[in-house]
C-alpha cells in the first residue's frame, strides 16, 4: 500500500535534512576548501595584475615622461623603486590577509559547533 504523498515527502525531508548535516562537514573540508583555495588564488593573482609590478620593474631604468636628462633618470629610478617596493608590501599584505582567510575559513566550521554546544549545554558545564 503506498504511503500518502505528504508523508514520503515529509520522510524525505528528514533524510536529506540529516545526510546534509553529516556531510556538511566533509563537503567544507574537501569540495568546499578546493573552491575556496581556488577563489582566493584568483583574487590573489588579479591583485597581483592590477598592481603591475612586473611592468614596474621591467621598467624600472626607463625614464618617465620621456626625460632623458640625468636628473630625470634619477627622479625615475628612485619613483619607481619606491612605487615597487610599495607595491611589494601591498602584495604581502594582501597575501597575509589570504592566508588569514584561509585559516578563518578552516577554523569557522568548529568554532560555530563549539558556539552551539557551547550555549545549548551552557548550564551543565
């Protein structure tokens, strides 16, 4: 006899709602972490593009604005290692920052279960 449609709904229901909190976690740490690492690379190498320093330090003994006189070459050195170094410390920050990400990210999924534990046994322990 079949089972009335409410009834194999509500039944399958349940079971997805259960399969998904168990493999929650091994979804984070495996598929979930893949696509976060990938995400993170990406945005890590578009900030490397958008700051440009391999166009800074291929020309970092061209003068800028076509000032060919020995003043000039020296503004333009000098500008555009300070322009690289800047830009070094802006890539490290932000591959610091990634990393911050990345470790957030791993840490995130224990620290909300300790959160639930935490405050639904909040008066036993």
């Amino acid at each position: 006899m079949s089972q009335p449609l409410i009834v194999q709904a509500g039944k399958r229901l349940v079971i997805d709602t259960i399969t998904g909190i168990i493999g929650f976690p091994f979804w984070w740490y495996t598929r979930g972490l893949m696509r976060f690492l990938q995400f993170v690379w990406s945005v890590f190498l578009d900030y490397r593009a958008s700051l440009g320093i391999g166009v800074w330090v291929k020309n970092i003994f061209v003068p800028m604005y076509g000032s060919y006189d020995i003043p000039g070459r020296i503004i333009s050195f000098f500008m555009r290692l300070a322009m690289i170094v800047l830009r070094g410390v802006a890539l490290v920050f932000l591959a610091l920052l990634t990393c911050v990400a990345f470790l957030a990210y791993l840490g995130l999924p224990i620290l909300v279960a300790f959160m639930i534990l935490y405050h639904a046994l909040g008066d036993l322990l």
